[in-house]
C-alpha cells in the first residue's frame, strides 16, 4: 500500500470518528486495542516469554585440554552436568507461573483503564449536556431581556427591570462560555484514553440515564470470581507455590560425568582413557534455608489475597449503595422535580408577560431552574460516576 493511500485511509477514520456516534462499548473497544498503557502493559509479556525459553536451556558441557610434561602428554576431556529431581521442570514451571502473572497484571490495567473510560466518556456527556442547557437558559434569558425591554418601551416596567434582564442574559452567555471550556477539557481526556486526535469530536452516543445497577449479590459473587487483581493476586500464588517446588528440586545436588582421552604416554601406551563422576555433598549449603523463604512468601501471598478478597467485598458493597441511592436521585429528578420546574417556569414567563408579576420574581424563578436542570445534570453524572466507581472496585465489567 502506498504512503499517499495510507494517509487517505487515515483521514477517513478520522472523518468517520467524527460523523458516527460512540457509544460506550465502542469507546472502550477503542481503549482496550489502542490505549497506550495497555499496550505498555501487555508489552511485558515479551519479557516472560523469552524468560520461558530461558528456563528451559539445558546447562553446557565442559571440554579441556591438558599438556603436561609427564605422560600421558596429551589429554582431552569432557564434562557432562547432569540435572536431576526435574530442575529444568520447576524452571519452566516458574516462568509460565510468572508469564500468567504479568498476563494477569495486563488485565488488570485493562480493567482499570476500563473504568476510567466509562467515567470520562460520562464526563464528556454531561459537559456537552451541560451545554445545551446553557444555551436553553441563554434562550430564556434571552426572552426575559426581550419582554422587559418590551415593557420599558410600552411605559410598563422601569427602566431597572430592562438592565437586570440584559445582566441576566449576560451571565447567562457567561455560563454559556464556560460550558464549552468545560467540553473542551472533557474531550481531551477522553481523547487521551482512546489514542484519538485532541481535536476529535465524535458524537457521544449513550446518555447519562443508561445502565442498570446489578443485584448486590450478583455483583459480590462476580468480584469474587473474576476480579482482576484477585487474579493477578492468585497467580502470584501460583508463582510462589512453583517457586516452593523449584527451592525443593534444588536441594538435590547435580552429578556431574568426565571422559578423559589420553595420549602420547611412551613406553606404555599411545591412547588411553578415564573416565569420572562427580556430585557436591550438602553439608554446608543444604538448601532448606531457600525453602524456608519460599514457604513464607507463599503463606504471605496467600494472606495478602485473602485480605484483598474481603477488602474487595466491602468496597463493592459500598459502591452498590451509592450507585442505588444515585439511580434514586436521577429518577426523581426525570419523573417528578423537572416536569414541575419547567412547568413553573413556563407560568412564570406567561405572568411576567402579561404583566401580572414583576421582573424579579420571575428572574427568581429562572435562577430555580437553571439550578433544577444543573442539579439533575449532576444527579446522572454521579449515577455514571457510581457505576465507574463499582467498575472498579469489582474489578470486572459490570454485566
């Protein structure tokens, strides 16, 4: 493929990152193949698996040669080490035991990477979210600024109430600003996590209402079983218990195996040979110290997970409570508190304009529901923060 169809290609993906929707799970799709503290993390598994090949290397033989000037005046030899009780086994053992735990680790970064996905995708849509309702509050402001001025004109209303429409239509476009600050911002923390562009823009496709709280038992069990650092926890484990093995297969000392031909010895012989064996006595260096320190960092490890396990169970429990009292909140807010306050709010410009309240009773109002709308916007953006909340502590997507 050539360089010029290379850049076409890419300037397309760019063109349909910004024309269709993202959803959640294509956001953390994206994640997951391209963030680059993923790829750092799953970079590691190249290390342990040219420490598996490590592991399985069998040790050299020796060969010499001697030149003496007794006879025999030549001798050629070899020494073949001989590896018993599966030491070779137990190093190969240890390395996949260590190549599972980094796997495990690069899973566990994912899922972390995971969460932090969910809470800046939800982020960003609340900030733009917050923008539309800032441009709804421009309008309204815009409207008061317009009836007021219309009343000042007719001799209606003073003067006064025509300048505290135009300041509330001011700060209106002042919140309005800050809004698109806001999105801005958002975006690039997003775009951070998904390796897009900083200028990428793509539709947010998932609102803040959706997801569902999972049953707290459900959800405990599935931490449990599946949490990513409890496997990463558990496959250090499995990295001690085949250290444990390995110190145990190394208290057995290797024999060793010499052949010697000699040559040139006058008067009794041209070529001959030897042959001898070999093996280091345990007396001074037995081993059962390195077991000592492997049975320890097994029963360590084990406790660290149990520990983790229970800490685990507690943090899901509590993220549960606030995602249910969150998921509470959004739906009063949706059912019952907006309705009402847009209906105020509409009674409020119709009294206003037909002269039958003053300006600030109505500016009072408005204030009410600019801070209603800012309150349910806040209320969704804490069910989703929730929700990456209990993402995390399990460990695992929540199903």
């Amino acid at each position: 493929m050539t360089r010029a169809a290379l850049v076409l290609l890419a300037v397309a993906a760019v063109q349909d990152q910004a024309s269709s929707p993202l959803s959640l799970d294509a956001a953390i799709a994206r994640a997951l193949a391209a963030n680059r503290t993923i790829l750092a993390a799953r970079a590691a598994r190249a290390i342990d698996t040219a420490g598996v090949a490590v592991a399985g290397q069998r040790p050299n033989p020796e060969v010499n040669v001697e030149v003496e000037r007794e006879t025999p005046h030549w001798a050629f030899g070899a020494t073949v080490p001989l590896e018993v009780a599966g030491k070779r086994a137990r190093r190969i053992d240890v390395a996949n035991a260590t190549l599972a735990a980094t796997e495990a680790d690069a899973a566990r970064v994912a899922a972390d990477v995971r969460a932090e996905v969910r809470r800046a995708y939800y982020v960003a849509v609340a900030a733009s979210r917050r923008v539309a309702i800032a441009q709804e509050l421009q309008g309204i402001a815009t409207r008061a600024r317009d009836a007021a001025q219309e009343r000042f004109q007719t001799g209606a209303a003073p003067r006064l109430e025509a300048l505290q429409a135009s300041l509330a239509l001011a700060q209106a476009e002042n919140d309005l600003a800050a809004a698109h600050g806001d999105v801005a911002a958002a975006r690039a923390e997003l775009n951070a996590l998904l390796a897009y562009p900083p200028d990428a823009a793509p539709a947010l496709a998932d609102a803040l209402e959706s997801g569902a709280v999972p049953p707290p038992a459900a959800a405990t069990a599935q931490a449990l079983s599946a949490n990513a650092e409890l496997t990463v926890l558990q496959k250090r484990i499995d990295e001690e218990r085949a250290r444990l093995a390995l110190a145990r297969a190394l208290r057995h000392p290797d024999p060793s195996i010499t052949g010697t031909l000699t040559y040139d010895a006058p008067g009794e012989f041209t070529f001959g040979w030897r042959a001898a064996a070999a093996v280091a006595l345990p007396v001074f260096t037995t081993g059962r110290p390195e077991i000592r320190v492997a049975e320890a960092t097994l029963a360590r490890a084990t406790a660290e997970r149990d520990a983790r396990a229970a800490e685990i169970a507690g943090a899901v429990g509590a993220a549960l409570a606030r995602a249910s009292a969150a998921r509470l909140a959004l739906e009063r807010y949706q059912a019952d508190i907006l309705p009402a306050s847009i209906q105020v709010e509409q009674m409020a410009e119709e009294s206003y304009r037909a002269g039958q309240t003053g300006l600030p009773a109505y500016l009072q109002t408005v204030q009410a529901a600019r801070e209603i709308r800012q309150r349910a916007l806040q209320a969704g953006l804490d069910y989703q923060l929730a929700l990456a909340d209990l993402e995390r502590a399990m460990g695992t997507p929540i199903r």
